[in-house]
C-alpha cells in the first residue's frame, strides 16, 4: 500500500480520531456478530501500546441523520471492551466539550462516540461537522473499510484537517485487494454469486482482464443462459442485460465458467420440491435456486489447481439449506486450497456469511470487511476514503 500508515505516525501522547467500521448486528441489546470490533482491535492496541488517546467514531445501521435509541452505539461499547481488555468509556455526542474532557482523563482505555448517522453532517460531507469532529485531535486513522467507497465527514471530511493515516485493518485490505488485481500467482481463480449482473457488470469486466478463470453462480447466471437461448422457467433474469452477458461470453471464450446443471423448485422456500436439472432442461413454471452437484465439481476442479482465488458471492439462496449446497461446496473448495497454500480473498457481503455460517472463517486467507467498498475496489473505482489519505 502507498498510503501513509499509522504505523509511520508518532502517535505517543496523541489525541487520535479512529473511523472504525464498527456497523455490527444487533438483537436484544446485544451484538450478535463481533467479526468487525474484532478486525479493529489490532489498530486499537498498536494506538495504546504507543501511548495514544484514541476515540472511536462509527455508523450502526440507518439512523435518518438525528438521535435514535435503536441506533445507540452502547452495545458496542460493552462488547469492545470485553474483547479489548480495557476501559471504553462511551460518550452520548460524538461532537461537543465533552469529547475533549474525555480525552483528557487518565483512566486509560478508549472513548467511543455515538454513532456518526445521529448527525446530518455526516452523510451530507458537512464542513461543519468535519470541523467539530476534527476540533478535539491533533490525527486521524481510517480503519473503515467497509466504508471507504462513502465521501462522508467521518471518511473524508475529517482526513482533509488532520494529519491523516490508513489503520492497520484498513491497510491489509488494500494490501490483499491489490495482490489479487495487480500481480497474483497464477493460476487466478474468481468466482461470482449474486443475483443481478447489473450490480456486477463492472466487477465482470475488471476481472475478465485479470483472472484466467472466472466462475459465476447465483442467480445472474440466468441472464447468461437466457442469453444463450435456454429456457429458464421462473428463474430471475435481467432483460436489459442479456446483451452485455452475451458479449462477455463471446469475448471472455472458456475463461468465463457457468453452470452445468442447477437445481429448481416452485419456490423459493424450505420445504419446496427441488430437482436438479441440467441448465439446457430447466422446466416451464420452475426456478433455478442453487447451482447443481455436477457445477460444484467443475468449479471444485478449477478452484483446487488455483494459487489466487477471490470469491464474491453465494452461489444460491444459501439461507435456505435445500438450496446452500453450492454456496457450502465451494465455500469448502475454497476453503481447502487456502490449506494447500493459495491465496485466497472473500470479498465481503454474503460470502462472508455464508463462510461464517459454514465455521470455515479461520480456514480462509482474508475474508474483507468491506462488501461494496471491495466490490468497488476491484471495478477500478477510486475509494473517497482511501483516495483522500497521504500517500507515503
């Protein structure tokens, strides 16, 4: 990475402002997924160890730009600092007096503000609010990945008026995504899920010029085979995209790999018949929900002889176990090439889940924090929060 790192700052003694993407889960009061709280900790511990004052600064769901109680950021607070080991003293303003009393008591630990979406500025890029929120700190360190592809005042506004640097999570991320786009080992192997080839039509393109494989599944792989003429029953098709699929067949030849059979049932529900047809016999009145057993061979067999491999995406409606297998064999092949030495990536969003689902997390290479910001990573768009930081 080319940007400037905490780790090239002199941090002791310092007041220091952490975007951190702490957008976590929760139920009850609870949070229900700590994988986010737990990427950070080590930009947290490297600030403490050198003597810093760090606060803390996220989003948590979708407050509508003032005070909302659901969106109180104190369930994080108390899962942080069981996971930390250290005082988290959580304050109710993310902005005020109050910040910089906090920062100046001696108990240790970190101070965690309130959600950065309790306030309009934030989304809007407020000069404003940049200016409160950067008031109390003499640097910045953005370890928010995942919210990276957004111009806001906790991503850029603040990094424009202070001494700024990527965190250490934020650092890796980038680190992984450039390996995998600019020089991997080869062979490369990448695989697409989803539902929509609109929402990855950029990504396609991007990795069709990069991979030597390029594996898609889910349910955009219909506009594809419509695209070749096959029927495809109930199956979810994009209309206004089957030209573009065409044209990246025809260019892409025998690096582009779909599906040979899928399975289909009435619906898209727990206890609906399913079958598994070949993609040239899927029948009227069905819809393809999961790529079949025969697919999750041929995917296996390129994703086993793969030295890179990134993976965005379920290859079915993972969530409803008559139609995760494809999501589970491939998130396994992944999985086990990882052991036998290839580098691997999940870029974030649902393959995440599915992987956590499955328990095979600590089995893969990087699993991103970031979905979309990933996702836009690798479409070759510029990243506000990360095309704002100093270049080393």
């Amino acid at each position: 990475m080319n940007k400037k790192s905490v780790r090239d700052l002199d941090v002791g003694d310092k007041r220091v402002l952490v975007r951190v993407d702490f957008n976590v889960p929760v139920k009850d009061g609870e949070v229900t997924d700590d994988t986010r709280i737990r990427r950070a900790l080590p930009t947290i511990q490297h600030l403490l160890s050198e003597g810093a004052r760090p606060a803390l600064i996220s989003h948590l769901g979708r407050p509508k730009g003032e005070p909302d109680p659901k969106y109180s950021m104190d369930p994080v607070a108390r899962r942080l600092e069981e996971l930390l080991g250290e005082p988290v003293k959580k304050l109710d303003t993310a902005v005020g007096p109050e910040v910089g009393e906090a920062l100046e008591g001696t108990g240790g630990g970190v101070v965690l503000l309130e959600n950065s979406r309790f306030y309009a500025g934030e989304t809007k890029n407020d000069a404003g609010f940049s200016e409160e929120l950067a008031g109390p700190f003499d640097l910045y360190v953005n370890d928010a990945f995942g919210a990276a592809h957004r111009a806001h005042a906790t991503t850029v506004g603040v990094a424009e008026r202070l001494p700024a640097a990527a965190g250490l999570l934020m650092e890796a991320e980038i680190d992984y995504l450039d390996g995998v786009l600019q020089d991997p080992e080869r062979p490369f192997v990448a695989i697409l899920g989803g539902v929509k080839v609109s929402d990855k039509l950029g990504v396609i393109e991007s990795l069709l010029g990069v991979a030597d494989s390029l594996l898609i599944g889910g349910a955009m792989c219909f506009t594809f085979f419509k695209a070749q003429g096959y029927e495809i029953g109930n199956s979810l098709v994009e209309e206004d995209y089957m030209q573009e699929a065409k044209r990246l067949t025809d260019e892409a030849g025998e690096r582009l790999v779909l599906p040979t059979d899928v399975v289909v049932a009435d619906a898209m529900e727990e206890d609906a018949g399913t079958q598994t047809v070949p993609v040239s016999g899927i029948p009227s009145g069905k819809m393809g929900l999961d790529i079949g057993p025969e697919s999750v061979e041929v995917f296996r067999d390129k994703i086993s002889g793969a030295k890179t491999i990134f993976w965005n995406g379920p290859m079915g409606v993972f969530e409803i176990d008559a139609f995760a297998k494809g999501t589970e064999g491939v998130a396994k092949a992944v999985a086990e090439a990882s052991g036998g030495g290839a580098t691997s990536v999940i870029g974030g969003g649902d393959s995440v889940a599915a992987v956590n689902k499955l328990g095979l997390d600590d089995q893969m290479g990087h699993i991103s924090t970031g979905g979309g910001a990933s996702l836009e990573y690798v479409e070759g768009k510029e990243l506000p929060g990360v095309a704002v930081l100093p270049d080393r």
